[in-house]
C-alpha cells in the first residue's frame, strides 16, 4: 500500500482569507477574543464528520466541539491536554503539523493540512486541519479552526 504524505507548508495562507477557508454553514465569531460558545452548532457540524476547536495560546489548554471529540474517538466533554491530543497524531502528519502550527504563529498566517491521526477508539483516520490565529496587537493568544474527516480521500 502507498505511503500518502500530509501536505506540505505551502499550505498556509494570509490571515484575510480566513472566512473563505472557515465557510461552515454555520458562524462563528472567529475575532472574538474569548473561546468559542461551541453549543450553537456542534451537533450538527459533528452529524457531518465535522468539528471545531480552539486552544488558548497563554497555556495550550484546548476546546473543542462535539464532532472533534468524535474524530479523535474520545468521550464528548473528555478533558484533554495538547500532549495527548498530539500523541494521536501519526508521524510525519505530527510533525508537519508542528511545523505548520509554528509557522502560522510566528507570521500570523492561517494553514491547511491534512494529517494522519490514530483516534483513542481504534483504526486510522484522515482529517483535514485549518487553522488560524487570532491576533491581538499583532501577538497570536488563540489558534482556531476546525477538524473534518476526509478518510474517504485516501482509501
């Protein structure tokens, strides 16, 4: 079977297109300064293989909506660190996911990849990570974006 490598940085994009990259059927205040109100719609993104999140840059501390739970094949509402989270993450996807997260922080700019993760349930899966920073004063305080199952590109 063929090895499918994640995509490469090229991938990440200016901060502006972020509202063509995040179109979801639904809004969210993306500029809001504080987490996202996840209640709103997080059942029907996940009836749709698909999830948002939020981590809070000062501590990594991470937020996520149902359909993110269900991706990682974790319980809805689990707490769950950045450390545990990245270790479902195969390698390379986990590093070119560090590479990209690095990236986009440093020069506030958003990122595509998709990456290859092993969810707490058992099997693999593909998803489709964009993500972007949300700036104050030009500092990123909150990376942002949303999770969606693509496996069916890959098999």
């Amino acid at each position: 079977m063929e090895t499918i490598s994640p995509s490469p940085l090229i991938h990440s994009w200016p901060l502006f297109e972020r509202n063509q990259r995040f179109e979801l059927g639904c809004h969210f205040d993306w500029d809001q300064g504080t987490a996202i109100d996840f209640s709103l719609s997080k059942d029907r993104l996940a009836e749709h293989g698909l999830g948002v999140w939020d981590c809070d840059l000062r501590d990594d501390s991470l937020s996520w909506s149902a359909g993110v739970y269900d991706l990682f094949g974790l319980p809805r509402g689990a707490s769950v660190d950045r450390p545990t989270a990245k270790a479902l993450y195969r390698e390379p996807s986990r590093a070119a996911m560090e590479r990209l997260r690095a990236y986009a922080l440093k020069h506030r700019r958003g990122f595509t990849l998709d990456v290859e993760i092993s969810p707490a349930n058992g099997g693999l899966r593909w998803i489709r990570l964009a993500a972007a920073p949300l700036c104050v004063d030009r500092m990123p305080i909150r990376l942002r974006g949303f999770k969606r199952d693509v496996t069916h590109e890959y098999v």
